[in-house]
C-alpha cells in the first residue's frame, strides 16, 4: 500500500483476526497465528503515521469483542456506525437485487420495502432470491407480488405448518391472539403498518 500510495485498505470482517488477545501478553489459549496476524497489523498501522497516503478502514459487527490495541489513536480510533437502512434505503437496496430479475408489474418495491423493516442488505437480497425460486416453482416467467408474500413468510415466520390445524379451540385461541398483536400495532401511533395478520 505504501509502494502504491495514496491508496485504502479496507479489511472486512476485522473480527476475524482482531479479537482480544489472551491476557498476560502471551499465546495461551490463543491462536498463535491469529494473534501474529493482528500483531503485524497493528505495527504496520503504526508505520502509516504523517501523511503516507495509505488510510485503513475496517468492518466489523463485533466492534464489542475488538482488541482495545486496534482501537488506539492513530489506528481505528473514530467509528462509524451503520445502521439498518430506512425505508428509503430499502427501496434502493431492493432495487438492485431486482435488477437482473423479471418483476410482476403489479409488484411494488415502495410496499415491499414498507413491510421488511429491520431487514439488512443481505435479507433483502435473500428475500429477492427465495421469491424468484416461488416464481420458478409455480412455472411463471416474472415475480410476482405473491412470490415475494410468500417469500417474506418464509423468512420472518417460517413454513407454514399444518400441525394442529385440526384443533379448532385451539385456532381460535391462536386467532384471538395474533389478532391482538394486529390491533395494539394498529392503534401504537408512529407503529409499522400492519400488513398481514396469519395463522398459517
């Protein structure tokens, strides 16, 4: 990098070999490899001091289980947290795992996104594949909106189960209940929209 410079490296996952070292400064019941690694890396930071044009950026979702040499002044020192996108992310985010796939044109991305809230990037791209494998299934050339509705089923409630169904006191109780988180959600101001209510 120094040879290249001005240039980023971006080290993904930092978890991975940037965990907490074993205490007392030597390998015990550490991974000597993993732990060399991070000793390299940590001097090789050291070296990128002044103005050598190399800047270092890493990712991780464990920043909790870092080594606390990594996030010394002059190394990781400032964080930046990413969140969960926003509606509008989602939109953009759906948008480009749509690009390579026929959509339905009923399907609205705006209601897809209105109804994965707490999804990641990557749920949403999954839920983009497991849709196209509905399509797929059901011998259709595009997605269609009930592929990603049975998509989005699979993926934040599971399969749909046909245990107990026969038991009619005991659907009613479920009926009642999954009813009632409709209702509170309905009535909670500022609350995600209800868009289903199922006992499937």
């Amino acid at each position: 990098a120094k040879k290249n410079a001005p240039g980023i490296i971006f080290i993904d996952e930092i978890d991975a070999i940037g965990r907490q070292r074993a205490s007392g400064g030597g390998f015990q019941g550490g991974n000597d490899e993993r732990e060399q690694t991070l000793n390299q890396i940590l001097t090789e930071m050291d070296g990128f001091k002044g103005n050598s044009g190399v800047i270092v950026i890493a990712a991780t979702n464990r920043v909790d289980i870092l080594d606390s040499a990594l996030m010394r002044p002059g190394r990781f020192d400032r964080r930046v947290p990413v969140d969960l996108p926003d509606k509008e992310g989602r939109v953009a985010i759906l948008k480009v795992h749509c690009r390579d796939k026929p959509l339905g044109g009923e399907v609205d991305l705006d209601q897809v996104a209105q109804r994965t809230t707490g999804f990641s990037g990557a749920m949403l791209q999954n839920l983009m594949n497991e849709a196209a494998i509905y399509a797929v299934r059901s011998d259709k050339e595009t997605i269609g909106a009930e592929n990603i509705d049975s998509a989005l089923d699979r993926l934040t409630v599971g399969q749909s189960k046909d245990t107990g169904t026969n038991q009619k006191k005991r659907q009613e109780l479920v009926a009642w209940h999954e009813a009632g988180h409709a209702v509170m959600a309905a009535l909670t101001p500022g609350y995600d929209p209800v868009a289903k209510v199922t006992i499937v």
